[in-house]
C-alpha cells in the first residue's frame, strides 16, 4: 500500500474552540477537510513521529470513518505505534489515561461531546498532548495557522485495518493496536475508590439508576457499575453506544436529562441517579428528591474526598472556571487549601495539575474531575459520590442539607440565549461592557455593585494571560452576574448568563432556585439589555 501525498487546498474555517474543533458532519465530510487538519496537526507537532498515538471516538457518526482516515495518516506520517480503542470507542477521560499511562506522543479523540449527533448532527476533534490534556490554546492556534496555507497531506491508500478485531495489526512501518478500551480505565478507578465498600452498600439494598445516554460511557458502566461492583443489569440505562446517541441529545442536565429528575421526585427513586454526555466527561448528580447542582457537587466532594482511598493524603488544591458557582472556594477556605479561578475550558485545569498544585476541580457545565487524569471524568464523579454515600451512610440529601448548613447555599442558574446572530450577541456583551464602566458602588435596592469587569487570568505556572474571559458584575460575597459567548456551539452565538446568589441564613437554605435568582435576573436585564437587543424575552434553556 503505497504512501501518497495528495494536494489540497485550506479551508480558512479550522479554527479550534473551547474544547477542539467542532462542526457539523456534513463540514467535516467535505474532500480533505478532515485530511487538511490532521495533517496541519502532523506538521505542528512533528514530535509525534516515532512515538505512539492514542485513537478513539464517542461513538457517533462518522466516527469509524474518521477513525480510518486518522489511522492511515498517522502511519503515513511516521508514527509508530497506534493504539485504538476497539470499535473506535474511548472515553474522552479513558482516551487522556491511556495517553499518559501509555506514555504516548498525543491522542486525537473524535467528540462533540454532548452535541447531539447523526448524519445532520456535530462531529468534532481534539487534539491531546503528553501530558493527557487539551493542547493549550498557543498550540492549536499554530495549527490553525497551518491549516490556513496546507497544500497537501500524506495518507496511506487504501489502508485497511479492522477496528474491531484486538490485537496489533501492521500498516507499512506503522503497528495498529486495537485495544479493550475499558480495561485501563476500569482498573484506574478501581485503585481510586473503595470498590468493597460500594460492592456493600448496594448489596444492603441501596440502589443506583445510571443514564449512559446511548453514548460512550455504556460499556464502561455497564463493566464497573454492574459487572464489577455488583449492581443489578436495570441500573444502567440506554448503554448501548448508538451512532445517533438514539435521537437524543446527551447532555446531562436539567432540560435534557429531564425524565431523571422525574425519577428523582418519586418517593420509591434510587438512592443516587446519575448520567454522563456524549463522550464522558460531564456528570449529573440527583438523589431522591435532589438534584446536586454542579458547583454544590464540586463544593461536596472537596468537603468530602479525603475519605476516600485515592485521596487520603487530602487536597493540594481546588479550582473552578469563573462563572462556576464559589461554593468551593468556602470549602477551600475551610480545608486550608488553594482555590484557583480559571476561564471556562479544562484546558486550563491541566497546566494546574501538571505543576501538582490541584486535586479536584469542576465547572458549572457539569464537568467535574481530579489529578488522575487530564480531562473530566463522568463516570470517575459519579464513582466518587458513591464512595462518599456508602463511606459515610448518609443520603445524598442528607449530604447536601449538612454541607449547606455548614457553609451556606450558593443557589445558581444558567441562562443560555442560542442560535442568536453573532451582531446581537456582540451588541449585548458590548452594552454590558459600556455599563460596566459605571457600575462599582451603584445599587440596585439592596445589591450593591462592588466590581464590574472583564475577566482575564495570568497562567500561574507559565505566566500566559488569557483576556475577554467573561464579563462579571460582583456583589461582594453575596451575588455575581456573568456573562460570556460560549465557545462550543455549532449554529449562530450563544449567550450563556450565569447569576449566583450566596444565603448563609437557616431560613433561607431551602427557597425555590428561580425565586432566589429573580432579582438577580432582572439586575441583569437592566444592565446587558439582553430581550431587548435580541428580540427574546426569555432564555432558550434554563440549567
Ligand atoms: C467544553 C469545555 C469545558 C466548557 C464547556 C462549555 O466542554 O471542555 O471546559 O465548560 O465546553 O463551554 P462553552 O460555555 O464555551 O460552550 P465539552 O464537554 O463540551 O467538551
């Protein structure tokens, strides 16, 4: 099978967003467009050759296809060794473990995490470095760069591995090794977490509803929560990868996963009911009669980590993205330990972890994870709250209700504006910014403005800044406002407005979220404008 170069032109589109490129399938299916980014990829990071290359994918469609384009320019390319996932399936925290564990060059991992997926759906590639992170954001705008002057990309014709058959198959110089991708993984959380101790807390009659969503994280559920920890078959639901995730749209989260926190109302619910997204790196935690809000499950297990085996050494440190709720940084207070705010991205968690100064780490979009690997980890979050439940023996309720009485409640919401054409979106940041020049010491009744800012963020460990993070307006201790673009969507702008509101007070720990914001939400209204200059009255999603 002879190496080709093959011409090709730039596509000028390439450039990577908050967690690599994502786009829709028929963008990707254009001639060469995958080839060109890959290749640009190759080019940048010429280290790779000689050095193994981690390979796998959620799942969804045209993941296989990709999956066989990856492979024949990788060996085109002079990489040694790729190792794939069998049927082209990893986890996006399995596929970061294997690159560290296996001491490989890079991975290329094909996700649009959560997006929802099919022939009319988004498709998506990141590129991880050594160290099992996201390649930071100088190295993917050099690649960027690249893939705005390529000319052409080396491919093996007609190469012809079988994905699902493991073991090493060879393409010229270049070994394929088709891998169990759960193993790993699998033996990775089980060196984490007391695995006896959960075995018995669900041999006693606890109960456990997991939703895999017909995404990646299926077979690693179904291998660790019913295989080797003993719970029943039922506890996993819809665990069958499906290249359209079923027609539905796995994210985790209030909307979405909607008949969960049905399930969570029921008086005969499971002790813990839980979900992951596309590709397994968010979680969703809700017990009966709860749902643990993401920035209150990150403040949790802060409190609680220690307890568990892969932790007992304590926390070196914890850290949020911004507009993620600060009920952490009030644990951290209390334990003694950093807590560093980052901008929204994992990226920026991994250089943290990288200089050994964080253990845990999470953000408001259901991302949660810890130093064991390089990415968020949903199934490694939803372990950990299993661990916490059996070791203390309390519900996830109780829990919840302690941890607001010792610190306090931070009630939050998310309210996203999507599909909106990028002028009105940028008129609403701008109109908030213009504002922002005038707010410090204004008051709105009793909030009173004590910041109004753009964040920015000097790298601690490499003293990069990053700027236009997000704009806030802060309340003191009591309340914040943020509003940023996002950085993942596929179809117009979105606007993501964060409010937060801190209650200390005994009476205050149980009002209804909506009621505790609205004040907060109509602060936000008078200052960013946002129905008026979008034409919305009211968000497109509520999380
Ligand atoms: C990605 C990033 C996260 C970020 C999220 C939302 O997650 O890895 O760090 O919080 O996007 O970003 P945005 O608000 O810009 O849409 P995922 O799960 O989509 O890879």
């Amino acid at each position: 099978m002879p190496i080709r170069e093959i011409s090709t032109r730039p596509y000028n589109d390439q450039k990577p967003g908050t967690a690599g490129l994502r786009k829709k399938v028929a963008v990707f299916q254009q001639p060469h467009y995958l080839e060109n980014f890959l290749q640009s990829i190759f080019d940048v990071e010429s280290g790779l050759r000689g050095q193994s290359l981690v390979i796998g994918g959620d799942g969804r469609y045209y993941n296989r296809e990709a999956i066989r384009i990856a492979i024949a320019m990788a060996a085109a390319n002079g990489i040694a060794r790729v190792i794939v996932g069998q049927g082209g399936l990893l986890s996006t925290p399995a596929a970061s473990h294997l690159i560290r564990l296996r001491r490989a060059g890079g991975g290329l991992i094909f996700t649009a995490s959560h997006n929802p997926a099919g022939p009319d759906g988004d498709f998506g590639l990141k590129y991880n470095v050594a160290s099992g992170g996201q390649a930071t954001e100088a190295l993917t705008a050099r690649i960027y760069e690249h893939s705005r002057t390529i000319q052409r990309y080396r491919i093996v014709e007609g190469a012809d591995i079988d994905i699902d058959r493991r073991g090493v198959q060879k393409l010229e110089e270049c070994e394929i090794e088709v891998i169990d991708g759960v193993a790993d993984y699998a033996a990775l959380m089980q060196s984490l977490f007391d695995f006896d101790r959960i075995r018995d807390w669900l041999r006693n009659g606890h109960r456990l509803r997991f939703d895999a969503m017909h995404a990646v994280t299926g077979p690693y559920a179904q291998r660790i929560l019913v295989e080797t920890l003993g719970a029943p078959p039922d506890a996993v639901d819809n665990g069958s990868p499906l290249e359209d995730f079923g027609g539905g749209h796995p994210d985790p989260n209030l909307i979405y996963a909607r008949p969960l926190v049905e399930l969570a109302q029921r008086a005969d619910a499971p002790d813990l009911i839980a979900a992951s997204d596309g590709d397994g790196d968010r979680n969703m935690i809700l017990g009966r009669g709860i749902f643990v809000s993401p920035g209150d499950s990150l403040a949790l297990l802060a409190e609680h980590l220690h307890k568990l085996p892969g932790y007992r050494d304590g926390l070196r440190g914890v850290a949020r993205s911004m507009p993620t709720s600060r009920a952490v940084d009030r644990v951290a207070r209390a334990l003694n330990v950093e807590c560093h705010e980052t901008p929204t991205g994992w990226k920026f968690f991994t250089q943290l972890f990288d200089a050994g100064r964080l253990t845990l780490c999470g953000e408001e979009s259901f991302g949660t994870s810890s130093s064991h690997t390089r990415e968020k980890d949903g199934l490694w979050a939803v372990l950990a709250w299993l661990n916490v439940l059996a070791a203390t023996g309390r519900s996830v309720r109780e829990l919840v209700e302690a941890h607001w009485r010792r610190f306090g409640r931070h009630y939050y919401a998310r309210h996203d504006y999507e599909g909106l054409p990028s002028s009105a979106a940028l008129r609403v940041l701008q109109t908030l910014t213009d504002a922002n020049a005038h707010l410090v010491g204004k008051s709105f009744g009793e909030w009173t403005v004590t910041q109004a800012d753009e964040f920015s963020y000097r790298d601690p460990v490499d003293g990069s800044l990053a700027v236009n993070q997000g704009l806030r307006v802060i309340f003191g201790e009591r309340a914040r406002i943020v509003l940023r673009q996002s950085g993942t969507g596929t179809e117009g702008a979105v606007l993501r407005l964060y409010l937060e509101r801190y209650e200390n007070r005994e009476t205050a720990l149980d009002w209804n979220p909506a009621d505790a914001l609205a004040p907060l939400a109509h602060i936000a209204e008078e200052c960013a404008h946002i129905a008026e200059l979008t034409g919305r009255r009211a968000p497109s999603l509520v999380t």
